[in-house]
C-alpha cells in the first residue's frame, strides 16, 4: 500500500485561504518580541502565515494584520523582505 503523505497545510491571515505550507511565508514573533521572516517555517514563537504575494503583503502592511496576530510591531523593513521574498519567487516559477 502505497500511502501519500499528508501535505501541510496552513492558513494566510490577510486571505483566509488554506494553502499548502511550502506556498506560504512564515512571520515569527519570539519570547523577547522579536519579529522576524521564517523562511523555514521551523523557528520557535507565535507565527503567522502570508500568502507570497506583493498585493497580499500590501493588504497586510495597510491593515496592520500582522501587528494583530502577532500582537506585536511589525517594522516596514519585514515588510520589504517579504516583498523581495514575493519578488523573487515570482521570477522562480
């Protein structure tokens, strides 16, 4: 028998869309309130999932979702990594 894995799946704050993990970014907020990209999806702390996509990124940037979620201050300079990131992985498809 012949079993496929399970894909995980998580949820973009700004869409609500259920998307597989690897199409999401991860936003990380540590104990020290720190936050920080997770490309990785791995580090320890509150985290909160972004579809990779510049109109995405600018909806949460404007509606300060992240800033809810993670109940912290998300600095622009998170925000213009994440649209490298979105930049970047639109030339990689």
């Amino acid at each position: 028998m012949n079993k496929k894995r399970k894909v995980p799946e998580r949820k973009c704050v700004v869409t609500n869309e259920t998307k597989p993990k690897k199409e999401l970014i991860r936003i990380v907020r540590n104990k020290e309130g720190e936050v920080f990209v997770d490309p990785c999806g791995k580090k320890n702390g509150r985290g909160a999932y972004l579809t990779l996509d510049i109109d995405v990124i600018d909806k949460a940037e404007k509606s300060n979702i992240l800033n809810r979620q993670l109940n912290a201050e998300v600095s622009s300079t998170i925000y213009e990594e994440l649209k490298q990131l979105a930049a970047g992985s639109s030339h990689a498809k």
